[in-house]
C-alpha cells in the first residue's frame, strides 16, 4: 500500500510561511497568492438558484484549500470544517464553509474552462516576480512537462462528462482522466503548474476523449495564453506520434518524447544502420561514485520517425545501464534537438535520464559527466 500524502493543519500551513526566513516578495506570498485566486474566484458564474446560501466562491476557495492542506478526501476536510473553523476563515478567506454534500454538489456543476484564471493570474504573478528565471533550462526556453493521469473510477457512480470502458466481466467502469501541466527544471524542486485539460467526454459529442485530443485542447490553450514563451515539451512514450509531433511544431514547441523500440521499429532500424554505418555516436562511460554500474549512450540526428510519417524527422537517443549483477535498464526518446558530444547533448544528457518513458520525474542525484 501506498503512504498516504502528509495532510497539513492551517495553523502548520499559515506559520510555514510566517516563520521563514526567505524575503517574501509583494506578488509570491501565500497571502496575496489565496486573494488573487479568491478575486479570479469571484468572477465563475454561478449556476445556482438565486437563493443559495453559501456563495459560490466560498465553495470554490473551501475546494482549493482541500488540495492545499493535502486532505485525502472531501470528508476529512469536513472533519477540518468542524474542528478549524476559524483557521479556515483566515488563512483562506472563506465565509461560508460548506461540507462535504454542498460542496461535491456545488462543484460538479462548474465548467472546468471556468477556473483557468487563476492558474494564468498566479503564472503572471510569477513572471513578475522573476521566479520563473531560474527556471529557464536551455537557450532561453523552459521545460514543459505534460503527463495523463486518472482521477476517478467507480463501477458504480458515474456522471455524462464520463468516459466508459467495458472490462473482461462485462461490467462498465466509469472514469475520468485529465493531461497534467507544468513548468519544470532537473536542478529545481519548485514546479509552476498550468490549468490541467480534462480527458472526459465532451459536450455534443459520443466519441471517446483521449489523451491526445486532450493535448490538441491544451496546446490551442496554452499557446493563446502564452503566445511567446519558449518551451520544450517532455512526455512520456505514448506521444511520440506523427500527428502529435505536427502539433507541437505547429504550435512553435520543441520536443523531447520518450520513444519505446517496440514501438518504433522502424525508428530503431535507422539507428542500428546509422551505428553499422558509423554516422551515429555511441560510447560507454561509468561514474565515479557507482563504478560498478556502467553507461552506454547511442544517438543519431535527422531520422525518419516512422513509415507513415517519413517527412517528421527526428533525433534518437538510446540509454542504457548495466549494474554488476547485470541487471539492464533501458531508456529512449526522440527530440528535434540536435545532439552532439561536444556541446549540445552534454548539456541534454542529464535531463534526458530524468526524463522516463512511462513518468515524468526528475531524481537529482544521478549526475553523470563525460
């Protein structure tokens, strides 16, 4: 079993802030970052009939302190509803408090597009702030970090944003997945988070959602409100596509994908010849720290990605490690960067390791030189 997530109390929340000794700038301390969310809040629709009690932007701040505090579910905020009151209300401006039943229903009503502001108004904030600087990876560009995830599933409970799956027993699973967001650096732990694109099924339609329609969706977002930003977009294999790729390119984006062999056989094929061929780069290296482990790395520039898509060239990059048990773990991906030994694929190699095929994560004590 998983170890569940700490869960915080308001006061530990509040004096978290109050008791560091970091200079807290005008625009980036908690308590100008909850108004900001609270004004954007303000500004939802609300859905309700004209005589509902607690307003809307109670219920939506009562939600965002959910997540914030780390509760595990809407009932143990409820359990904080009763027992802090009062440190609800000041740390997070909350009127009106609403428990679990009002808030679920209140909610469910609310158009996700409805609370993208405040991820904007926040990213704003940071920019001004200069706290996206240290961010910034390579010539200027920051590293976007797309990833799905499931958040629902029951057997049982299920609403028309839904999507359906049909298992081996023949019974159907009702679930919903989003495309998760965010600005991300190898060497920060701080990460700045986009509005997530939910994958649910859409209005008007009968089709499926699916991750790929739901990165289309984001990048129409993302780049209508960040017309400018430079960003390299990492993910996991299950982008590496020809439509996909066409996306981020239209969208002015890099890339750096992962790329599984067994999906990409004709991909791997060039970089067996290229190797044959001697066009491609490979060499072997261990670290001092882990001598019994060895490195190999492998890449060649300016390959067709695959038979259906023979114009989308690509830069392939093939990792793999051996430990003295001979235990193999092996990476891939594909990027329209372009890597070479004496410069660029220096610089790329550590946040290619970082990179994995089936999650994005980042473990800063893997650090390799050549």
């Amino acid at each position: 079993m998983k170890p569940r997530k700490k869960a915080y109390s308001v006061e530990a929340l509040a004096n978290l802030t109050a008791e560091t000794k970091i200079t807290m700038r005008k625009h980036l301390n908690a308590d100008a970052m909850f108004e900001a969310i609270r004004q954007d809040f303000e500004k939802v629709a609300d859905h309700r009939a004209s005589n509902s009690k607690i307003p809307l932007v109670d219920v939506l701040m009562s939600g965002f302190a959910v997540f914030s505090l780390k509760d595990p579910s809407l009932l143990a905020f409820d359990k904080r509803r009763c027992e802090e009151p009062e440190s609800l209300r000041g740390v997070f401006g909350i009127g009106i408090i609403p428990c679990d039943s009002q808030m679920r229903k209140s909610l469910d009503e609310v158009p996700p597009p409805e609370i993208r502001q405040p991820f904007l108004t926040l990213f704003h904030h940071a920019q001004r702030g200069k706290a996206l600087e240290k961010l910034v990876w390579l010539d200027d560009h920051y590293l976007l970090a797309l990833d799905g995830t499931g958040i629902y599933s029951s057997e049982k409970v299920s609403s028309p944003y839904c999507l359906r799956k049909q298992k081996k027993n023949d019974r159907i699973m009702y679930y919903q997945q989003m495309l998760g967001a965010a600005i991300v650096h190898p060497d920060q732990r701080v990460v700045i988070p986009l509005c997530p694109e939910m994958i649910i099924k859409q209005d008007g339609t009968t089709k499926q959602d699916c991750e790929r329609r739901a990165a289309q969706r984001f990048l129409n977002d993302f780049r209508r409100e960040h017309p400018h930003l430079k960003c390299v977009v990492i993910e996991d294999g299950i982008s590496s596509n020809g439509p996909h790729i066409t996306d981020l390119k239209n969208h002015n984006l890099r890339f750096i994908l992962g790329a599984k062999p067994g999906d990409h056989s004709f991909l791997f094929e060039q970089l067996d010849q290229a190797v044959k061929d001697g066009k491609a780069v490979e060499f072997s290296q261990t670290d001092s720290k882990q001598p019994d482990i060895s490195h190999t790395y492998r890449f060649v520039n300016g390959v067709s990605l695959n038979k259906s898509n023979p114009d989308i060239s690509v830069n392939v990059l093939e990792y793999w490690q051996i430990d003295g048990n001979g235990k193999e773990i092996r990476f891939s991906w594909v990027t329209d960067l372009t890597l070479t030994c004496e410069n660029g694929f220096i610089r790329l190699k550590r946040t290619f390791y970082f990179i994995q095929p089936t999650h994005i994560w980042f473990h800063a004590t893997h650090r390799f030189s050549i």
